[in-house]
C-alpha cells in the first residue's frame, strides 16, 4: 500500500514533466533579448530561506522542476512578473531539491502555485500553468504585488 502511494505521487510529479519549448513573447525583440528571455526563469530559492519571510507579507510559492516543461514556462513568467515587480514576495522551490516542503505542503503535482497571506496561510492553491495576465491578477488579489 504505501509503495503503491508513493509510486502514485512520483507519478504525478512526473506529469507534464518533459522538454521544454523556448518561444519569445517579446515584440521586436532583437536576438540577444530573445536568447535572454528564453533562458530567463525565475531562480529556485531554497526553502530554507523562504521560511523566515513567511507570516510577514503575503507571498507565491511555486513548486515545480527545471526538468517539467509547464514549470519551465511558468518560470519564464514569474521571472517577468518578479522583474516588473522587484519587491514582490515571488519563490521558486525545486521540488526535487526541497522534498521535505513538497511533502509539508502535500503537493501533488507541478507546477502547484500556492498562495499565502500576510499571516503565513494558504489563501489560494493552483495546479498547472497559467497565462501571464491570469498571474497578474491572482498576484494582484492576493495583494503580493499593488
């Protein structure tokens, strides 16, 4: 039973995991900033380290893997959003790196974004990839950025 268990979340952590498409959104953009843009994704931060901001300001944590396709994409976009917005509370955590807070926060498939308010809760859970203006909107409604 538990073998069948774990099987089942690795499983599912694997979904949408794959080779990634590389694509500029950039109008205009000559090839140096298409090359930049296409290698730009939001850094993975350790846990550790996100764990002492947490209950001071609201905040988005992504989880997903360099190695998932979906997760690569929606690094792309938090990077956008984390460059627009350089004072944002926005963290990429590395679920093949950061075992312990995948497990703490019972994600079961990536990339799972999970918000959390000024307090340290959960106010919102994500699964899968979203479009950069739906991002916006969730980051703007969850007040991690104005």
């Amino acid at each position: 039973m538990k073998k069948t268990m774990i099987l089942s979340v690795l499983t599912l952590l694997l979904v949408g995991c794959g080779e990634a498409k590389v694509e500029s959104k950039t109008p205009m953009a000559s090839p140096v900033q298409k090359t930049q843009e296409a290698s730009s994704i939001l850094e993975a931060t350790p846990y550790a380290q996100i764990a002492s901001h947490i209950a001071k300001t609201p905040m988005l944590i992504e989880f997903g893997s360099t190695s998932c396709a979906s997760c690569v994409e929606m690094g792309k976009l938090l990077y956008r959003a984390k460059q627009e917005h350089p004072k944002s509370a926005i963290y990429f955590v590395e679920v093949y790196k950061d075992q312990q807070a995948t497990r703490d926060y019972r994600i079961q498939m990536i990339p799972t974004q999970i918000y959390l308010d000024g307090k340290g809760a959960e106010a919102d859970r994500h699964i899968g990839a979203v479009s950069y203006k739906q991002l916006i909107v969730k980051l703007k409604e969850q007040k991690i950025i104005l």
